[in-house]
C-alpha cells in the first residue's frame, strides 16, 4: 500500500469519527439532556432565589403590618382615652347642669313642711304681706306666684307680672319667702268690694292650701287684688 493510499484512509477515518460525535451531540439535544438540561438547571436556580425574594419582602410586609397595628392599637387606646375623658367630662357638666346632681333633689315647698302667715302692713296702704318659712329639714323651692282665695271668692287674683324675680325663691330650712297682696285700691275706686274673714293661700305645688288666720274684723277686698311672685326679701314684696 502507497504512502497515498495511506493518508487517504485515515482522512476517511477521521471524518467517519467526526460524522459520528456530530450525530451523538444532535440525539442528546433531542432527547432533554445536554444544552436542554443546562437550561433547566439555570431556571431551577432562578426559581430557587425567587422565594428568597418573596421571604424578604415577605418580612417586610409583615414588619410593615405589625407596625401599622401598632400605630392603630395606638389610636384606639387614644381614642377610647379620649372618649373617657370626654364622658367623664360630660358627666360632670350634666351633673353641674342639674342633670344628675343637686337639681334632682330640689323639691317644691308644701304646706306640709312650711308655716305661712299672712299680716296686714301699714306701708304701703291696703297691703297684706304673706309670709312662708321653711319648717322642713332640706332645702324646697316657692315657685311662681301664691293663690290667695279670700272668703268665697272663686277666682285667683291676677299677678303683677314686673314683680318676677330673676331666679326661683329657694328657702333653707328656717328661712322665709314673701308675696304681697294688693286688697283694695287706695283712692277707693275699686268696685264690688267686700270684706273677707278667712284666707286660703295655695302654692304651686298641687297641695292643699295654708289657711292662715286674718285679724278678727277681716279685710277689706275689692276689684283691685292683685299679688306678687315670691319674693327673698321683704322689700322686694312690698314694693308692690
């Protein structure tokens, strides 16, 4: 066999063997493995940092969560100290308002826990001046005006309506209210006069009525009659 001959066979060899490595790397593509799997290898790692990512925003979140539950646990208790606060303000302001405090035990005066007198004054003329002190253990309050019915007489006497105080009359116990009542006009023009004997003097309380005793010869009465609110003081009565 020539040197030709020679080098001719082994160039035949040589491409056989690189036809055959070239057909060995086209299968394995084929079948899933080589590059294929080097792919696959490469997102197996990406997939694999992914939750790592999602751990740490994860952690985040929930440092961000827990936070804002503290910042709003925070504002409840603010509120809620808020709203006592304000209760217990409101509480005191009802209270102070007579909602709930001392106006609740104010009472009306009656007769049964008063005395009331009843005395004919020189000053001014044809003036009776009703007396009413408190013979009770607590505090009472004379409201309005009294209603004196003088003999049988069926109507109550119209109020000098200036006369009214700025506050309610309270009486402690053993202190007096007074009310003045106006029996006749001075110059004598009041009509259908006559004279009373017997006096009732009713509050403004729905109770029965004081029945204090008048002088022995009664007083004289006419159209005139008038009466005052109740008064603190006795001058403030008379000055009507």
């Amino acid at each position: 066999m020539s040197a030709r001959t020679r080098r001719t066979g082994r160039a035949r060899i040589l491409t056989a063997a690189a036809l055959a490595a070239a057909a060995l790397t086209l299968t394995a593509c084929q079948d899933g493995e080589g590059v294929h799997d080097e792919g696959a290898s490469a997102a197996s790692v990406s997939a694999s940092a992914t939750p790592t990512s999602a751990s740490t925003a994860g952690s985040s979140s929930s440092s961000g969560s827990s936070a804002a539950g503290k910042n709003a646990s925070t504002s409840v208790h603010s509120s809620a100290a808020a709203d006592s606060s304000g209760s217990t303000g409101g509480k005191g302001a009802a209270g102070g308002a007579g909602g709930t405090g001392s106006g609740s035990t104010r009472t009306r005066c009656s007769t049964s826990a008063t005395r009331t007198t009843a005395t004919v004054v020189s000053r001014p003329l044809n003036h009776l001046l009703l007396t009413v002190t408190n013979t009770g253990s607590k505090n009472c309050d004379l409201i309005g005006y009294p209603a004196p019915r003088f003999g049988e007489a069926q109507a109550v006497p119209p109020v000098f309506e200036a006369s009214k105080p700025q506050a309610v009359v309270t009486l402690a116990p053993g202190e007096s209210g007074y009310a003045s009542v106006l029996l006749s006009s001075a110059d004598g023009s009041g009509a259908n006069g006559y004279t009373a004997k017997s006096l009732e003097v009713y509050f403004n309380d729905g109770t029965t009525a004081a029945r204090p005793p008048l002088p022995a010869k009664g007083v004289h009465v006419d159209d005139s009659l008038r009466v005052s609110y109740w008064q603190s003081t006795l001058d403030d009565a008379l000055a009507w």
